[in-house]
C-alpha cells in the first residue's frame, strides 16, 4: 500500500474555510472561467467580475491555477465536509459506502457548477493537461487514497485488493456521471442512481453476505 504524503483518511476531504473575499473572488472566477474558458481566463477579467483588485486575487490564490484548484475544491470537496471532517472511516460498511456514493451522486454531481467545471476540465484537457492533472489529484486521487485505507482497515470486507477497488467504486460513479450528464446518456440509456449505488454496494458487500 503506498504512503499517502503524510495525509491521514479523515483530512483527505478536509477544506480550509474560505473569508466572504475569497468567496466572492471564487464567484467572479467562476464566472469567467465557464464563459471564456482556462486559457481565455485572465486575472484582469476576474478582477472586473468579481470586482476586486488583481492584487487582492493574487494575495489570496497565487496563480490562475491556485485559483482554479481552490475552484475545484469548494465545488467538490466542500461537498463531503458532513461526512469525512473528524471521522476516523471506521464506521460500517453498509451505511458509510452508501453514504459517500449518494453524496458523490447528489449533491456533487447534480451541482450545476461541478458540472459545468468537470466539462471544462474535459475539454480543455488536451491543450492543458495540467488542469486534467489538477483535478485528478484534488479529487480523484484524495477519493482513491481515503477509500483505499478503509477497505484496508475493514478485512471482513475480504477485499484482497483496496487500491483497485477504490478505483471500481470510485470510478463508476465518475463514469456514470460523464455518461449521463455530459455525454447525454440521459437521453439515450437512462440508468438511475439508485441501481449504480445499489449494485456497487452489493459488488463490494459481497463477501460479508456469503
């Protein structure tokens, strides 16, 4: 199992609080990031938007990229604040797996602005892979490292495999959503959440319920 760069499980999805300024930058961005696009995205035009100083941006986010990952963090990650922050992951299986794939599919991916990030992300992912990169590591991986670790720490799920588990559960429910929400699988071959969580927790309860 590899190390996890000193991150414990329960501050994985730990997001730092953010001041009414940097709220209100993060809106502004927001809104020119989805209408120009990562490359279109100056600080100039964010500064106009949100109506603050680039000074104060830089102050408080770097870079257009620490900008876009704070983006990505209060879009997504704020979003498992109720069930991640101070808990250890040792609750039961049933009840917590559940718990994080109707958090994923609700109120992450039936948000209007994830959305709308993760389609940005997708296509400006050739010509920037950095944001590809960004996203992968802000919530893909900080999902895989924290489901990984408590599929170790529940050997009555028999899993002999955390990592690639992880990266099953996980990525089925990334799947599902650029299916069915970006690619129009809604309109094609409709599948709803219920059955993708429900077959999910029976694959990875198999082993208890034998």
């Amino acid at each position: 199992m590899p190390k996890t760069s000193g991150s414990q499980p329960e501050t994985l999805f730990r997001l730092k609080a953010i001041t009414p300024k940097q709220e209100q930058i993060l809106l502004g961005a927001m809104q020119v990031f989805l209408k120009d696009g990562y490359a279109g995205t100056s600080m100039d035009r964010v500064s106009a938007e949100a109506g603050v100083s680039k000074q104060t941006i830089y102050s408080h986010f770097q870079d257009k990229e620490g900008l876009f990952k704070a983006l990505i963090e209060r879009v997504t990650i704020g979003s498992f604040r109720d069930i991640f922050c101070g808990q250890d992951l040792d609750g039961e299986p049933a009840i917590l797996l559940r718990e994080i794939a109707e958090t994923y599919l609700t109120k992450v991916a039936e948000n209007p602005e994830y959305l709308a990030l993760f389609r940005l992300i997708i296509t400006e992912s050739q010509r920037f892979p950095e944001l590809a990169k960004l996203y992968t590591q802000t919530v893909i991986q900080r999902g895989l490292q924290l489901l990984s670790q408590y599929f170790v720490s529940q050997p009555e799920l028999g899993i002999t495999d955390p990592e690639a588990t992880a990266q099953i559960f996980f990525g089925s429910m990334v799947s599902y959503v650029m299916v069915q929400e970006i690619l129009y699988g809604k309109e094609m071959m409709s599948l709803s959440r219920e059955r993708i969580i429900d077959s999910l927790m029976s694959l990875v309860l198999a082993h208890t319920t034998k």
